[in-house]
C-alpha cells in the first residue's frame, strides 16, 4: 500500500508506473458480518448502532473481470446506504449478494460471509480488465454507483431501467469504504481537479441522485420559475437539490429542523425557509392517523413565502413521515418526485388530493451513466459544490455512520481512506481558490 500511495503522492508517476505496481493480496475495508444479521434483533431503527455492526477487516483482493477496474480509494463517504447496510434494514444487503451471486460464475465473487460497504470514491486506476479503452492505470477518478450488465434491451433508452441494475457497494460487493475497490469501468467519471480528494468522493451518490430527480426528463424536469419544496435541505441530498434549483433559476423552499440548518440554507443563498421544528408541524396525530389541518398550515406557511403560489414540484425523500403533506401541498398539476422513504416507507396519502388535481408521484432512483456523467461535470466546472462539513479516518467510519443514523451531521460525512490527512489531491489551484467559500460552506459544521 504504500508504494502505491508514493506513486499517487509523486507528481511525476506515469501511467506505466502504475501499471507495473505490485498489488497487494489483501488491503483494508469497512465490513459488516454474515453471521450478524441478527444482532440488533428487538430494537428499534433508532436503538441499532452502526459502530457495532461495521467492522474494520483485512479482506483478499477480489479477481479483476473484463470490464472492471480495481481503484486505490483515497476518500470515500457515508450515504444513507451505509446506514441500512449497518442496521440490516429493510432486509440484509446479503439477500442482495446471494441473488447477483446466482448470475454468473463471475457475479459469484460477490456472495461472501462478509460486505465490503461504500457507495462513492475518489481515487486513482490501479488496473483494467479486458476490454477497457477509456481507462487506464493513473487516471484520477470518481465513481458513481450504479452497476448494470445491460445484457437486456430494457436497459438500452435508461440503464436504470435495466433488469439486473443494482446501486454498488449496497447491492454488490467490494464498495468504496476500503483501501481499494472493484468496479465496472462505466462506473468512471473523471475527479473534479480543483477538490481534495473526501470533497470529490463526497458527491457522488447524492448529486446524481438529487440530478435526476429535479433537472432530468426521467424524473420532475424543473424549470426556471419553478417553486420547489426541498424537504432536508441542508442534509446530504437535500443540500445539492438546494443547489440544482438555485442555479436552474428555480425558487427553492427549503424545510429544515434547526436554525443551524436554516442558516447554511441562507448562505446557499435560499430565502424561503421553514424551520419545521420552531413552527411545530406534527402531521401525524398518532401513529395511524394524518391530520389535513397541519397539512392546510404547512400549505399557507409556504404560500406566505411564495406570494401566494403553491409548489410545482416536492422533493421528496423523507417517505412516511411527511408523503401526505406533500401530496397536499402540490400545485394542481404538479408533481411529487420521490427517491427515498427515510422515514418510512409505508406512504399513506388523501388520493383525492392527486387525482382530482392532476399531480404526478415520480419515483426517481440514482441515474444513468449519462445524467451522472452530467452531474458531475456541473461539479468539475464549479457551478455546484461539494457539502463536505467533515471527515473521518477509516478507523472511524462507525462513528461517521451513526452520526448520519442520528442526524447529528450537516451535508455530507468524508471517509479518508488511503489518503493520510485531509486537504490533498488538488491539481486546479486557481478555479479552487475561485470557489473557496462555497467548498467550505459546510466546514464545521454538524
């Protein structure tokens, strides 16, 4: 490993020199254990704590198929992912592992008595397997999440519509919270150059996601003028969603739950916000019953922000807890686009309330190769920043993920893993120094 992070470290390191390293047979990663499924057996959600299910484990180096690439990960970062992988909620990720190990004898890598976790990286091209021309050894790279065999016509318009898509690191093995990483080559996007290295692994899953959702046909298709509710908008998705519709001339409304939060939203540049907490929505009377009034409250607050317009689109991720409000607050054909259920994903709403007003629920989930592509070049030209608000060493990726379990961050958490400090990996000064503050905004934050 350490020849590898001097070749990384050295300016001068050619592709060749990559190329001829040595691997390891074995490298560091964040795990969680077959036989543990069980352990948070009779607790709640909110009782199961990642710092005991996560693990870190010396793991063998998996074989490199046709079409793959192993990376030197040098930052990865914590989703939302990470957390029901730690928890075994829904289900255990190895469900997920048994089925894409039934695919093929190469899929079979996948199915082991342990998960190598991790949905984004930032890091460099060790090697490629047959068949890669776009890629080679020494390319600084990131990665998006999505893994597709597209061996079906269905995947050929959208690959996430592919049969055998699945979200790496979550529904495959070998993700990005280790030394090193295996994934297909059309998982690869090239690393914003002005970022350090945990401010370019950081992005990934989120952006994309938060891309798709709002500015891509395939899910609400905003436009400028648009009013958009943002539900969590300072946290790790909502805060790139606060981006997209600020830089796409929309008129974000942002919901929050703390003054902290409202002000990093101010400071995003949002003026519409709602601090749910300070003005005591309760949407749910019990746990059955939703009360419209709150629903009819929450509808005024926003059209006191607005000048009296109700939302054309509703970004939604919370799920359960919020899903009936959301319905109701829409414009009369407008639409709900929704990515996640955070909260619940039993969603209970008043369907006259869709119907009779012509609204759409849009579900969204991740991108394609093309909108991730899109998203991260948005990224590299600096027109939208990463939310990195702080950084754990690999050795504590526990403690990262139960601070996203509790709500306890800001933004998104960065995960250093071959990189030895933060604040490494910049190659573009000058746009860096450009766009200082809005990198930093997050800082300290959480």
């Amino acid at each position: 490993m350490k020849q590898i992070l001097d070749a990384i470290s050295a300016p001068e390191s050619t592709s060749e020199d990559f190329a001829h390293l040595a691997l390891p047979e074995s490298y560091r990663a964040i795990t969680v254990h077959k036989d543990e499924v069980d352990m948070f057996e009779g607790l709640t959600t909110r009782e199961k704590d990642p710092r005991k299910s996560l693990h870190l484990d010396e793991v063998p180096l998996p074989e490199l198929g046709p079409g793959e690439a192993l990376v030197a990960v040098m930052a990865s970062a914590v989703n939302y992912n990470s957390v029901w992988t730690s928890i075994f909620e829904p289900v255990s990720t190895f469900a997920f592992l048994e089925r894409y190990g039934k695919l093929s004898p190469l899929a079979k890598r996948h199915d082991l008595p342990y998960h190598v976790i991790g949905s984004d990286l930032a890091g460099v091209v060790l090697r490629t397997g047959a068949g890669v021309n776009a890629w080679k050894p020494g390319d600084e790279v990131v990665a998006h999440c999505l893994s597709v065999e597209l061996e079906s016509p269905d995947g050929h318009d959208d690959t996430m519509l592919d049969p055998e898509q699945r979200i790496w690191g979550f529904e495959t093995n070998f993700g990005g919270m280790a030394e090193i990483a295996l994934v297909k080559t059309n998982q690869l996007m090239p690393k914003p150059k002005h970022l350090t290295w945990e401010e370019a692994a950081s992005p990934g899953l989120v952006n994309s996601t938060a891309y798709r959702q709002l500015v891509s046909r395939n899910g609400a298709g905003m436009k400028q003028g648009d009013n958009v509710l943002i539900w969590g908008a300072s946290g790790g998705l909502g805060s790139y969603a606060t981006q997209f519709a600020l830089a796409g001339g929309a008129n974000p409304i942002c919901v929050v739950s703390s003054p902290q939060k409202a002000e990093i939203c101010r400071r995003m540049g949002a003026e519409a916000i709602i601090d749910r907490n300070a003005e005591d929505y309760r949407f749910w009377k019990d746990e059955h019953t939703q009360d419209p009034r709150e629903w009819k409250r929450f509808g005024k607050r926003i059209r006191e922000l607005t000048g009296g317009e109700d939302v054309d689109i509703v970004f939604e991720h919370p799920g359960r807890e919020t899903f009936g409000a959301s319905v109701y607050v829409t414009r009369k054909g407008g639409t709900i686009v929704t990515c996640a259920s955070t909260s619940g994903y039993m969603h209970s709403y008043d369907n006259r309330y869709l119907w009779m007003s012509l609204k759409r629920i849009v579900g969204s989930h991740f991108a394609n190769y093309r909108e991730a592509w899109e998203a991260n070049r948005l990224i590299a030209k600096g027109k939208i920043h990463p939310t990195v608000s702080r950084s754990y060493s690999l050795e504590e990726a526990g403690q990262a993920a139960h601070d996203v379990h509790r709500n306890v961050h800001q933004g998104k958490v960065g995960v250093l893993c071959l990189a030895p400090r933060e604040g490494l990996g910049v190659t573009d000064p000058e746009l860096r120094a450009k766009h200082i503050d809005a990198i930093n905004l997050f800082r300290g934050e959480g």
